[in-house]
C-alpha cells in the first residue's frame, strides 16, 4: 500500500504503565485518526484464546504473532498501537525490517518502583516473570524513552509521546513558514493592536496569563502586555520573534516555535489563550490538536477567544483548492470555517462556548470588511 500506517509499539516491564500510558496515547490520538487501532498484550491473548504458554519459545512464537498482525493491520493504512512486554531484540530488529513506519517507546521503570507497585503480585511471587527469574533484552535503540517512576503523569508522559511523533500523528501538517517570514520582514503588516484584540482586553483581567497562538508580529500581544496581562506569544516566523527580541518588553515573552505542539502547553498553565486569524492557517487535524492542547493548558474557567475567517469571506473558492474549504491562494494557504462546525469542535473538546457571532464590522482592514467568525470558548 502506498500509505502504510504507523505501529507505535510500547514496551516495558509489567507494571511500567504500558496500558495506561498506551491507552491515553490511543484515546487522543483516534480523536484525530479514526483509523487507529488498540492492541494490549493480555487482552490479544483471551482473543487469542490463549494456546500459547510461557516457557522462553511460547513467548518467542507469542510476541512474532502479534507483530505480524501489526504489520498486517499497517500495509493496510491502520495506525496501530501496541503494548506488549515482547521481550526480545530479535523480535524487535524483525519489526523494524518489516514495519515500514514503526515506532518503539520504551516505558522504563526502576526496579525498586515496580517492585512497590507490584502489579498483580508478580514481583513477589518471582517465579516464571520477565525481569525477576527471566531474562528481559532491554531496547537497545528505541525511539523515545520515557521514564516512568511517578515523578510524571499519564497525560505529561503521551504529550512527550506526541511531541516526539507529532509529524506522525498529524498527516501533512500545513507550513506557511517561507511566506510569512517574508511577509514580516518587509515589515508591512500594522503594528496598532487588532479590533479583536481590544474586544478581548474588556473580557480579561490584568495580573492574570495569556498565549498569543500565532502572535505574528506582535502587535496584538504588546497591547497585552501594555494591560497589564503576562503574555507568552509563539509564531513559527523566526523574522517576526527575532524582530520582537530585539527589545525587551515587561509581561511579555517571544517564543519561535510551532504553537500547537509548544513545550510551553503545560497543563493548568493559562488563564487566557488568544488565536486571532491563526486556526483557518492550520489544516482541521491540526486544529482538533489545538483545541485539545488548549483544554488542557488553559486553567478551570479559563477563556480561549478565537477570531477566524468564514466560509462566506470574498476569498473563498480563490487559487487552488487543497482539501475541503481550503486554497491556496496569493502564495499561502488558507482554510474557511464553518462556525456552527467550529463551535462543535470547541464542544467536542469539553469547552462551553459562550459567544459564537459571524459577521462584518469585527476586521475592517482598508477597503475590505468581510464577515469573520468570532468565538469565546470557556474550560470548566
């Protein structure tokens, strides 16, 4: 097939956290993939009906089993995520020679951790288990290693799984990079902050945290700033964050980087998040990634304000048509949204969305005043 699906495979010692840790992983990622599917080592036995034992060849036979299953499931196009001790280098060396796209995360716990936890009794018990009275091939070249002593939470454990996989998990994310890079150091875009931006500044609270997602210029997170509000502005434009480097301005700090996936989305770490023209750059899987991040970083009650263009701007249907509601059009891409859609993707993410309007007025700019969407989602 000429587009294989990915096999994450997770692995460990029993009691590592491969079924916590892989399930989450699983739950978010079929979010955005439907065609994902789940593989756990004990569960596949009982389908399996278990006619496999334990001694070193069972296990051996065992492990080559599911992988061709795996790999059986990926020729076809299927994500597939895998927990499994499978215990053995040769198992995993025939994996990387016949999966084609195949990622191995290696769960690594200390010894004395998995004897506290002593799942299922086994680390007592020391007869016949992986690790103890039975020789356990660490990986010897995973593709991420995450250690797992309790000092992390299942969630901050899979938000490091998709940082390190994420151009995986998100199939042809869109760049628009060169473009703006250009755009930004010609310097002709304006520097006053935004209508949005001062509809927002009457809906927050000095003192408090706000992400400007995609802060372009800046000139919407300076007026921020200028409020009183501790600002975190992140655009992939290296010539927009080196030009706003250039000087330092109190409560407010330029990251250059992707801000979807930002190291900076610690969870509970926002009071405000802020994406102004910013979702309709991004391809609709890369926006279902956005929302989730932001539920997650934003704090209880915390507010994400949107202003995006609409399905009924002039624009749409211009240039060369991508994928649903998109073109690309005047050397960049843009994507048209459908606000009722947009609210319910806000909605299937656990946000209450409290405003939701489309209409002219909200961003005049020279002669043209097109309708735009304008959302006010809030985390519970």
């Amino acid at each position: 097939m000429d587009n294989p699906g990915t096999v994450y495979f997770f692995t460990g010692l029993s009691g590592a956290g491969k079924t916590t840790v892989g399930g989450l992983f699983y739950r978010r990622l079929k979010s955005t993939k439907p065609n994902v599917v789940y593989l756990d080592g004990d569960e596949i036995r009982l389908a399996f009906g278990e006619d496999v034992g334990y001694t070193h060849e069972e296990r051996l036979r065992w492990a080559g089993r599911i992988f061709r299953v795996c790999k059986l499931l990926s020729d076809q196009g299927i994500d597939v995520i895998c927990c499994s001790i499978a215990m053995f280098d040769t198992v995993r060396r025939w994996n990387r020679e016949h999966i084609p796209n195949y990622k191995e995360i290696y769960i690594r716990v200390k010894k004395e951790t998995l004897i506290q936890r002593n799942q299922k009794g086994l680390y007592t018990a020391g007869h016949n288990v992986v690790g103890v009275d039975l020789p356990f091939d660490e990986p010897k070249s995973p593709d991420l290693i995450l250690q797992n002593d309790g000092d992390r939470t299942p969630l901050e454990l899979v938000e490091e799984v998709e940082r390190k996989f994420y151009p995986n998990i998100v199939e042809n994310p869109i760049d628009n990079t060169a473009y703006w890079n250009q755009y930004y150091h010609n310097q002709i875009c304006s520097t006053q902050p935004s209508p949005f931006a001062q509809y927002v500044s009457t809906l927050v609270e000095p003192g408090k945290t706000l992400v400007d997602l995609g802060c372009g210029n800046g000139r919407d997170a300076l007026f921020f700033a200028g409020q009183g509000l501790d600002v975190l502005a992140i655009d992939l434009s290296r010539a927009a964050i080196d030009q706003l480097n250039q000087n330092s301005v109190d409560h407010a700090r330029f990251l250059c980087g992707d801000f979807i996936a930002s190291d900076a989305h610690k969870p509970d770490s926002y009071d405000y998040a802020y994406s102004r023209f910013t979702i309709h750059a991004i391809n609709q899987k890369q926006e279902t990634m956005l929302l989730q991040a932001m539920f997650r970083a934003l704090k209880p009650g915390g507010k994400f304000f949107v202003e995006v263009r609409s399905v009924n701007d002039p624009l749409y249907g211009k240039g060369k048509a991508v994928e649903r509601n998109a073109f690309f059009y005047d050397n960049h891409y843009r994507r048209f949204i459908v606000r009722d859609e947009l609210v319910h993707a806000f909605e299937h993410c656990g946000f209450r969305v409290e405003y939701a309007k489309e209409q002219t007025g909200f961003a005049p700019y020279g002669n043209d005043d097109p309708p735009v969407i304008r959302i006010v989602a809030v985390k519970p």
